[in-house]
C-alpha cells in the first residue's frame, strides 16, 4: 500500500503517489494548507489561511486534539484503504474528522462526525470552568472560520477558473433528465456561488483542474438546506468552500451522527470524472459480477396476482432467460401496505408504523404462501425480497428490521433486499438506517446486498453511503405510457459518464403491452416500446444489471427466444464487464441517433455496444480508437451488421433501423 498518512509537528499529510493533502493544526485549529498535484507538480493554495470546517458552532478555543490512522476496508465492501482522523474535543462536544485516501487514485475524501452538545463560538457552556483563553484569542479563532455550516474549505490563488456545476437527480418518478451541468467562467470581484453535486474547477490555461464532490444525497434529498453548496473566490486569498452539513445543532447529542462530507482531486478537466468513476469503483466493490433481476411490478397489477403458483411460474420463465434473481416486491407480506391491490386496513401504511400496525407485518404471507417461499428455491435462481425500512422514530426499529432481514436470509437464502418508502427527516434516522443495513449485513454473514430505490421519498442518492449495494434508478410502466426505452438508455448513458454502471440496476419491460395506448396518443411514433425487439431493449442496459420489469409468464415464444439468446450471451461476457471501464459513446440518446457503450477490459481487450435507434442514417462513424490490428467478433445482433475501422474512428452500417451490434475486441 503506497497510500500514507502523516502526523508530525502540527502538521497532517495525507495521500499517495498522485495526490498529497496537507491540513496544519494551529492549536486545535485545522488550516487546510496545500492540495499537490504530484503527476502534475500543481500546488493548490493561497497565503490567506482559513479553517477547514464550521459546523455545529464547534469551539475550537477549548478543544484538544488527537490522532489516529489505520486500514480500513468497510467490511468487505470497498477496497483496503488508508483512514485517518483527527478528533477534537472541547468540554461539551466532539467532532471526528476522518480523511480516506486509496491507491492509485488522485482524490482524499473528508467526512465529519459530531456528538455532545456543541455551544456557539464564543458561548461559554454552563458547566464550563474558566479556561484562561483571552477574548482576543477567541476572537482571532472566529476570524479565521470559514461561514457557517462549511464542511470543506481549501484555499487556492488562481487568475482564470472555468467552473463546471454537475447535478445529479433522483426522485425518478417525476424525473427523467438525471444530470444536469452547467459552466461559468468565475468573476472574481464578488464570491460566485453554485448549486450542484460535483464541480470541476478548472484553471484552463494550464490545463490543470480540481474536482470537488459533495458527498451528500441530491439536492432534493438533502437535510436543512439553506445555502448554495459551493462557494469560490479563486485570485490571492482565495478558496473554495463545500457548505451544507445536514445537521441542526439541535439534533447533536449522545449518538454520533455523520455529516455530508466531501472529495477532492487532482487531475485535468477532461479526465477528472472518469478517475472519480474508477474511485468510486474501489469505494463500491459490489458483488463481482453484474447480475440479471426480475421483478413483476413492472406489469402494473401490483401485488394482485402474487401467490406460490403464479410465482412458480414465473420461476419456469426465469430459467429459461436466464435471470439469475427473481425478486418478489411488496405483496410477499403478511402485512398490507399502502401500495398493495387488496382491500387495506383503516389508515394506509407506507414509510412507516409497520409494528404498530402489526408485530408481524414482514412474517411471509400465510395465505399466499401456505408453505412460506421454501417452494420458490431453486438451486439455479436466487430468491430476492422487498423490504421497506420502519421509519417510525427516525428508523428507531433499525435493530429489528435487521433481525428480520437476517432471519429471512437464513431461511431462503436470500441475499438481496430492495429498499423502498424511506424518507429521511433528520440525521438521527440517515444514521439508523446505515446502521440497519450494516446490522443486517452483520447478522447474516455480511452476505447481503441492497437494490436501494430512488424514485420517490427522501433517499440517500448516488453518493452518500455509496459503498453499498445497488442503485434502483427508475420506475417505468407501458400501462402510464411513460416508459420508452430511448429514455431509460439516456438516462443511464448520462450517468456512465460520472458512475461505474454495474452500481445501476436499469429497466427493461415487456413492450409489447399497451402498444394501443401508445398507437392512440401518437399513431405511427416509431419511439413506441413496441417497434423495438426485446433483445435491443437488453443490449440497450446490459452494463448496468439488467432489470426485466415484467411477468415473464405473458411473454410470447419469439419474446423469449430473443431475451434467452441475449442474456445467455452476456452471461458469458459479464464478468468482463463488470470491472470494465464502460465510456458513453456515440451521441446522446434520443430516439433517432447512433449511441452505445464502450467498456475498455484493458490496454487491448474490450467490448463495444453499439445501438442505431430510429435514425434514417444507414452508417455512422463514432469516435473509438481500438488497439492497432484489434480483432473483433460480432456476439450478438439482431440486423446485418458490417464494421470498417479506419485511424481512430470506427463505422457502423446496420440492416436496419432500432439494430444493435455486441462486440468484443482483441489482439
């Protein structure tokens, strides 16, 4: 391991042999001193010093400070890595400050932590003795602190700074453009202030860049927010601070509560999101391959058919497709939620009350189920769940929720459990819930994974505690006339470009349902679910973890000849595809270009994914450079297909329109 952490004189130096960040206590007082750029020899800083943080109204005038590093991997969950933390502590607070560096990777991540009963600076607690430290002392602390509830702040003095704001979207029920950016040239004569999830500062006439990254929910998901999240001034003096903790003063008490924290790299503009997307790749190791879920609810009767016969079946259609998980949603259930089809219980159940309502809600339906899911087993298929977390008392049940995960682990072998209904009202019930799923990770083997649901509610997002499980991006029903699968490719497309896909679980639906409702609105639309062959529908996600969001029972032979043949391809290749570095290629999807994927293997293997959707064009040219004398093999296509390779540009002539081409390459 080459990453370091090193504390001598009053002065932490964290990092690797890219990146080294440097944080200078004066006191108890931290300075963020220099972010370096070793690839690069860039320095990252300014004469005017400034705190690192202002949070919870912290006093730094009383507190003392202690250091600690150690090896840290998350239980398994993400790669080994570096952590080190600086504690301070005054006579009613603490915060821990923890910083995480890992190999090969130009980025330190910062996190708080913070307990007690912080006092606002210059308070004097009512317990407090004298401490001796002169007002002026107090005074010149406060001067230095950067505004309040700043979580990040580092210093820089650079003339030209092109900023570019990423915002990343969830809540996908009434979302369909999942990232947003936008670019400013900053103006220096006032502090410039953004709204986003990510920024590029870019010093565009050296070519040299930093990459901030709040690592927090979306936007419409964060706690008690009330300023933009960036805030920069960047000639002498200037700095860059990330703002918005999450947390009220308050709600600090005895238990610990994690703060939104924030990533700084070091790179080029250009480059620095795909070495973030490698990052997050070591944060979230996940499962070690992609893997193919089905899921009923996509047909839209909801939990009505759900039963031991119906789901049989639809483990027979499994099999033949090759779905390596068959999930059973909200119906499995004793308990009645507000979701369900059957007749409900006098005030609807959802998020949270759960026990109240029922002690045994999440006992297996008796009634559906006579003989509990042991009948649905199958050596060849894993059984997987829905769950929804009990939000009564800010996720207070966290232990017993776990319990019940556990238990239902031991008994059918369940490994996944998809997460529905949260919604976060404070601090308190974000840390119930990682611990709810650490707990139920612990108490089974540390065997379980999580399909954590964004659509709707108040959630944790791409970035805040990313280390776990699988992201459920977006519900789409044929039956609403809201699913097309040009948006549901776009969406994912956008998001490869900043995130390792195999962290996405992506929909594809049964689309030759409603196609009368579609015909009806818009006669002749050639974007309609149904013009597409289904095995395009699975090229289209397949480096996500494909999602068939249909009762695969109602598919037709043809249906099922095509998504067999396709998924027993992929099967093959998807181990690759898991640790590939997977580029968005072509133009962005909208229903009549050429997009696709380019998952790059290693310095001289790979695959490529190459889509025509409804474009009158026969041929394209997209802008791929494969290895010189690279070999390619057509997998899987539904068109003729022909491939020409010429410099660094290769082009595609397809049979038809809505064709795809899975290709692997090689020398």
């Amino acid at each position: 391991m080459n990453s370091y952490a090193i504390y001598k004189d009053n002065l932490l130096k964290v990092g690797n042999e890219q990146i080294e960040r440097a944080v200078r206590l004066d006191g108890a007082l931290p300075h963020s001193e220099y972010i370096l750029d070793k690839l690069a020899n860039k320095c990252w800083e300014s004469d005017c010093p400034t705190a690192m943080f202002n949070v919870c109204g912290f006093d730094f005038a009383t507190a003392s400070v202690e250091f600690r590093q150690y090896v840290s991997d998350n239980d398994g969950l993400s790669a080994p890595h570096i952590t080190a933390e600086l504690v301070y502590t005054n006579p009613t607070a603490k915060i821990r400050q923890c910083f995480e560096v890992y190999d090969g990777s130009p980025f330190v991540t910062t996190r708080l932590y913070v307990s007690g009963k912080p006092t606002a600076s210059g308070e004097t607690a009512p317990d407090e003795r004298p401490s001796g430290i002169e007002s002026d002392e107090r005074a010149a602390i406060n001067k230095l602190l950067p505004e309040d509830d700043t979580v990040d702040c580092l210093t820089l003095s650079s003339p030209h700074i092109r900023v570019d704001a990423i915002t990343f979207v969830e809540q996908t029920d009434v979302n369909d453009c999942l990232v947003r950016r936008g670019s400013e040239l900053i103006y220096d004569h006032r502090e410039n202030s953004f709204d986003g999830s990510m920024f590029i500062l870019d010093e565009y006439q050296t070519d040299h860049a930093l990459l901030i990254v709040k690592e927090a929910p979306c936007i419409s998901s964060q706690l008690n927010r009330h300023s933009r999240d960036l805030k920069l001034r960047s000639r002498a003096g200037g700095y860059a601070r990330l703002c918005g903790s999450g947390v009220r003063t308050d709600e600090v008490g005895d238990v610990e509560l994690p703060l939104y924290g924030s990533t700084v790299g070091t790179g080029r503009a250009k480059t620095l999101p795909n070495l973030y997307k490698r990052l997050y790749a070591k944060v979230c190791l996940g499962g070690g391959s992609l893997f193919a879920m089905s899921n009923t609810w996509g047909d839209r009767s909801r939990d009505a058919a759900i039963c031991e016969e119906f789901m049989l079946r639809e483990r027979d259609a499994a099999t033949k497709i090759g779905v390596d998980v068959m999930q059973i949603d909200d119906g499995w259930e004793k308990g009645v939620t507000a979701n369900s089809s059957r007749q409900k219980p006098k005030g609807s159940i959802w998020s949270e009350g759960y026990y109240k309502n029922d002690p045994r809600f999440w006992d297996v339906d008796p009634d559906r189920f006579p003989s509990g899911l042991a009948p649905l087993m199958s050596d060849n298929l894993e059984l997987a769940l829905w769950f929804s977390p009990d939000g009564e008392g800010d996720y207070q049940n966290c232990e017993r929720d776990a319990e019940r995960l556990a238990t239902l682990s031991r008994e059918y072998g369940i490994k996944q459990f998809k997460l529905d209904g949260m919604i976060l009202k404070n601090k308190l019930g974000e840390r119930n819930i990682g611990r709810f799923m650490s707990l139920a990770r612990e108490k089974s083997g540390c065997e379980l994974s999580y399909n954590i649901d964004i659509t709707a509610g108040v959630r944790l997002g791409y970035l805040a505690m990313k280390e776990i499980g699988t992201i459920f991006v977006e519900n789409r029903y044929t039956d609403f006339m809201n699913y097309y699968p040009h948006a549901t490719l776009k969406n994912l497309w956008m998001l490869s470009e900043f995130f390792p896909t195999r962290k996405f679980q992506f929909e594809i639906l049964n689309n030759q349902r409603n196609a009368d409702r579609y015909e009806s609105v818009a006669p002749g639309d050639e974007l309609a679910p149904a013009n597409y062959d289904i095995d395009w529908l699975f090229a289209s996600i397949m480096v996500a973890n494909p999602l068939i969001w249909m009762e695969m029972q109602h598919l037709s032979d043809e249906q099922l000849d095509r998504l067999s043949h396709i998924c027993h391809l992929w099967r093959i290749e998807r181990d690759k595809l898991y640790t590939a570095d997977v580029l968005p290629i072509g133009e962005q999807p909208d229903g009549i270009v050429y997009t696709g994927f380019h998952a790059r293997c290693g310095e001289s293997d790979g695959y490529l994914i190459l889509l025509r959707e409804s474009s009158d064009i026969d041929s394209y040219s997209y802008n791929v450079a494969l290895p010189q004398g690279a070999k390619l093999d057509l997998l899987a296509s539904n068109t003729k297909v022909e491939i020409d390779c010429q410099n660094d540009a290769l082009t595609a002539h397809f049979g038809k329109k809505r064709g795809y081409a899975f290709i692997k390459y090689h020398k």
